[in-house]
C-alpha cells in the first residue's frame, strides 16, 4: 500500500480534475463580470474566485473526508429521501435544467451568432440547437471512445487558445478599464462571490470528488489520510489553472467595454477579443473549438443523469432518460443564453447553501459521532433560509413584489441575520447550529457514560 504518489501522478490528476470542471461556460462569466466590474476588477474577482475554485475545492475535499460512495449516500445522512431528493436536484440543476442547455446557448453565442445576421438569430439558433443535441443524443445512446478523445484534445487546445489569448491581453490591451456598472459601484467583492455561484463547479465537486477518489485508489492510495492529501495536491493542480484562467478573462472583459460596449452576456467578449487579434482566423478556431468542447460536456451531462436516474429508476431504461434529458435541453436552450442564466440563480441560491453545509458537516462529522441530529438541525436551519433566498431573488429578477407571504419573512431576515442583503445570511446560523449541537451530543454521550459507570458501579 502506497502512502503518497509522485508529483507528476497528482499533475494528471489534476489535469484531469481542471478537465471535468472546465467547459466553454465557464468562460462567460469572468467575462461578464469584468465587464460590469471595470476599475473594481479585482476586488470583484477576488470574490469570485472563493466560489468559483474555493468552493469546488472545498466540495473535492468534502467528499475524501466522507468517506461515503456517492453523493445521494453522503446526503442521506440527514435522511434517505433527503438523499435522494438532493442528489436528483442537484444532477437536473448540472444537467438538463440549466448546465446542459447552457452548453447548446454558448456554443451558439460564441461559435454561431458572429456569422449570423441579427435578424435570424433565434431561426439560427433554432436549429443550431437542435443539431447540437441530437448529436448529444447520438453519443449519449451510443457511448463511443471518440468523445473522450476528442476532450482530451480539446481541454489543452482551449488552454493553449486562451493563454495566447490572455498574453495577447497583456501585450496589447484592447482598450482601457472604464468605470464599474452600477450594480458593481460597490460592493464588487460581495457581488463577484454570487457570481460564482454561475459555474455551478461548487455542486459538479460533490459528483467529480468520486471520480478522484477512484482515481487515487486505483494508484494504490488506501488510506484516508493518503485520500485526502492526494485529493489536495490535485486539486490544487485543478484550481491553479483554472484560476489563471478566470482572472485574465475578466481582465479580457474589464479591458473590452471600451472597444466592444457591453454585453448582456460574457460569450460575445470572447468571439470579439479572438477577431480583433487573429481576424477571421481566429475567430473559425475559436468556433470550432468552443462548439465541439460544449459538445463533449453536453454528452457527459447527458450520460451522467441518464445513468443516475436509471440507478434510482431502474424500470425506466437509460437510453429513454437520456432522450428526455435531451429534449428538456433542446427546449430550454431555445430560451436564449441570458434568460437560462437568469432563471438558474434563483435555483443556485437555493441549492449552493444546502451544498456548501453539506461540505462543512462532512469535515466536522467524526466530532459529533456522525449524529443524524446535527445533521437534520443543521440542514434545517440552511433550508429554511436558502428556500426564502430563493423565493427572493426570483422576485428580483422578474422584477416583481414579493409574494404576500414571503415579504414579512425577507424583512424578519434582513433585521436578524447579519450578511443576508448579501446572500450570506445563512452562514452565521450554520455555523452556530453546528457548534451548539455538536456541544449538545458530545455532552449527551458524556453524561450516558457517567450514568453508565455509576450504574456499574452500584452494581
């Protein structure tokens, strides 16, 4: 049994990790915030980087610390149902809610839409969409080597474009960092850690944490503690380039509104950015690149939910969840880039909570014996304000008054919990209920141990 593995053994790792966690989405949304950031960058980025690799590291982590097999095994702690309802959110949520036809929409705006004229851009991506999940369900039904292939390729070619791309930015900036949007004017860094919450990579860690796992195993790593300093040394492989990445595109977006104006979306930065340094050229390749990299995601998205929801339903078969999966995303592409993005923040701050306070509890669990109380109350406590976080923010961006219910509740919140304007009010009562009943259950054993010897001893 081995104890540690050499470096370039948790490079590949790594590599692979930074694979599974990049897509072509998750390209958009350091551009954007750039370019609504504009002098207040870094500070916006500063906080996007907590959520957007501080996060899925966390969860990476969480899951080598768990020790269970899986996700739904994990969340079952709390209850079996609670288990299974999680875990099926959270695959529809990375699947073919939002991350699946999010795939479909930014291929369109970064690899389609330049080469389209305005007014045929929805009959454009009609059918762009359409041929892009029908090829999805042809590999998904028939799972080919091809796919692996081709992500394998491509992974290094995006990096190798975007690097040219962000020493090209250095070099020859494209214009110069204007003055923040108004949403951004202040509170950059609060506002850059929501933004986060848009990669989804935080909710994708506690399904690719297992693959790791498996992947440390399978090179002689037994031990938990070899587990989790494996995991660590990987992961910090992953997030090291994926951080580069996130902060030279938002500076790629900070530098861009000058030349460009703003964009509803980050997919159109990147199309500009690669025109304004290769010409045509450059944007072809990026197309090209960009459209086969969501393609390949788009099928192990496709695969992942059609084997997950087989393994809970088995009765219904896995090539007929994958058709369903691939048509729910056909449709909601077809909903446009800016409007999935709108409508998966609402369900973000609803689930990214209930995730994040599974991972604490997973670190902290062997202190309170693994008590299904702590647990519950824990979870609870996150429910009952992650699910009015929710509620709130769809109000918000439907640009709506809340519900006649919900806004005695919003108010009750925004006086009692300290950061709950923010999207952080449920950090403080986490952390409490989780200290308050790991008090409770360890002085409870201990009193049952006291009783147990004085009773001994009477006897």
């Amino acid at each position: 049994m081995q104890n540690k593995l050499s470096f370039s053994r948790y490079f590949i790792i790594g590599v692979m990790l930074f694979a599974l966690f990049f897509g072509a989405g998750n390209l958009i949304f350091p551009a954007s915030l750039g370019q609504k950031a504009g002098s207040n960058i870094w500070l916006a980025v500063g906080g996007f980087l907590i959520t957007g690799i501080g996060l899925p590291f966390l969860g990476i982590l969480a899951m080598g610390v768990s020790g269970s097999k899986n996700l739904q095994e994990l969340a079952s702690r709390i209850h079996p149902v609670f288990g299974v309802v999680f875990t099926s959110l959270l695959y529809l949520t990375i699947g073919p809610f939002f991350a699946a036809p999010r795939t479909g929409a930014v291929a369109f705006d970064i690899g389609i839409a330049p080469f389209v004229n305005e007014n045929n851009g929805h009959a454009g991506l009609i059918i762009f969409t359409l041929l892009f999940f029908v090829v999805t369900l042809w590999f998904s039904l028939n799972p080919a080597k091809i796919v692996d292939n081709v992500g394998k390729i491509l992974s290094p070619g995006i990096i190798i474009l975007i690097f040219v791309l962000l020493f090209m930015i250095i070099v020859k900036p494209v214009g110069t960092i204007e003055a923040p949007q108004a949403s951004y004017s202040t509170g950059a860094f609060m506002k850059g850690l929501m933004e986060g919450y848009n990669t989804m990579d935080a909710l994708a860690s506690l399904v690719f944490g297992i693959i790791v796992i498996n992947a440390i195993r399978s090179m002689g790593i037994t031990s938990s503690h070899g587990i989790l300093l494996a995991s660590a040394k990987s992961g910090i492989v992953a997030t090291f380039f994926l951080g580069i990445i996130y902060v030279g595109i938002a500076y790629l977006g900070a530098t861009s509104t000058e030349a460009f104006g703003l964009f509803d979306t980050g997919g159109p930065v990147l199309g500009k950015a690669a025109s304004y340094y290769f010409g045509s050229f450059g944007t072809v390749m990026l197309s090209i690149i960009i459209i086969l990299a969501c393609l390949t995601t788009s099928i192990g998205l496709m695969t992942a939910c059609g084997e997950y929801f087989h393994t809970l339903m088995p009765r219904i078969g896995y090539k007929m969840w994958v058709v369903f999966f691939s048509l729910i995303s056909l449709i909601i592409a077809n909903f446009g880039l800016s409007n999935i993005i709108t409508f998966s923040i609402p369900v973000l701050m609803f689930l990214y909570p209930l995730a994040i306070a599974l991972m604490l509890l997973a670190f902290v669990s062997k202190l309170f014996n693994h008590s299904q109380i702590v647990y519950v109350t824990v979870i609870g406590v996150t429910f009952c304000i992650s699910i009015i976080d929710g509620f709130k923010t769809l109000c918000s961006l439907l640009e709506m008054d809340y519900f006649a219910w919900l806004a005695p509740i919003v108010s009750f919140y925004e006086r009692a919990l300290p950061l709950y304007k923010d999207g952080l009010g449920w950090l403080l009562p986490v952390l409490t209920a989780i200290i308050i009943t790991s008090l409770f259950v360890r002085l409870q054993k201990v009193t049952a141990v006291r009783v147990k010897n004085k009773t001994e001893s009477a006897l």
